[in-house]
C-alpha cells in the first residue's frame, strides 16, 4: 500500500510541476502590459535574419563605449553608429568592400563635421560648421591635402582659397579682394 501511495504522490508532484510551468510561461513578465516588457538589460543584442546571419548588432564595447552596426545580406558591416572613448558620437558608413566612405561627427567642441572618402579611405571632401557658426567645405586631392578651401567668415563675406600641395595658400579670393602668393607666403598680386 505504501508504494501506491509514494507513485500518486510522485504523478500528483509532476502534473503539478507541469501545470506551474505553464502558469508560469503563459503569465505576462511583472510589470509589463500585454506581453510587452518595460525594460530589457544585456550587455549585447544581436538581430539575425532567417538564415542566421548577423544584420544588426548592439553592444558595449571593452573601452567601455557602446556601439551599433548594421550588416548588409553578405556579412559586411556597412554603418556604424557610436561613441568614441572622450564621448564624440559620430556615424560612419562603408562600401561593401568595408571601406569607410563616409562619416558625420560631433566634434568635442559642439561642431559638427560631414567627410566623404574616396574608394581607398581617403578624405576628399570635409564640410563643417566652426566655433563661430561660419560654414567651411575643405576638398582634398588623392594624398588627402586640402587643395581648396571655400567659406563665410563671420560677417558674411565669402571666402575662396586654393592650396598648393605642400599646404601653402597661393590664391585668396573674397566677394571684393583678390590675392595671390608664392610658396613662401609673400604677397604676388593683390586688389583692390
């Protein structure tokens, strides 16, 4: 009689323990409404399509930076989003040869800053605000040189500069000056 007993007991026990996972499975998480959780904490997400391949992926970083990239169908990173280490949060976008073609920052200063780099990495052209608002756009030959420089000074006058391949401005032009220098900076021609 007493190994009958034992036996109800033990299936009692299990059907118990199933009927409690299913109340447990089938009840919404503490706190959330509909199913839905009002907080999720990992240290990393990873959202992958139907065949397992890695498109999107958050996480922190060990600098202690937090960082999310977004895969194309073939495994290749191709923008990025994040915070460098002294907290500049920029976006950088790549070709599918995981060449970086293109970035936007946020300087430390408040500035921000837009590059656009040529199929080798190579900024050719920089487009930014400076401290005082004045819009400045640097384009650069293939050695990444500024060669020209076109601005608005902050009293509104517009500013263009050519650039030697050593970084000498050899031609100054304002909205009514024109200037021209040699490679040591001396004056060549200047009016009015």
């Amino acid at each position: 009689m007493s190994g009958y007993f034992w036996r109800i007991w033990a299936v009692l026990l299990v059907l118990s323990i199933v009927w409690l996972g299913a109340c447990i499975k089938t009840s919404p998480p503490a706190g959330a409404q509909s199913g839905v959780a009002e907080t999720i904490s990992a240290k990393e997400f990873r959202l992958v399509d139907d065949e397992g391949k890695m498109r999107a992926w958050l996480t922190v970083l060990p600098d202690g930076t937090s960082g999310f990239a977004l895969y194309d169908a073939q495994g290749e990173i191709r923008a990025l989003l994040g915070l460098s280490p002294d907290g500049i949060p920029g976006i950088d976008l790549l070709d599918a040869q995981g060449t970086k073609r293109a970035t936007f920052h946020v300087l430390a200063d408040g500035t921000p800053l837009l590059a656009l780099y040529d199929t080798q990495g190579i900024p050719r052209a920089l487009l930014h605000l400076l401290a005082d608002g004045s819009p400045a756009l640097g384009l650069h030959d293939a050695q990444g040189t500024t060669r020209t420089l076109l601005g608005v000074l902050p009293d509104g006058t517009p500013n263009l500069g050519f650039v030697d391949a050593q970084g000498n401005t050899r031609t100054l032009l304002g909205a009514q000056s024109l200037a021209f220098f040699d490679a040591r900076g001396e004056v060549l021609f200047s009016a009015p």
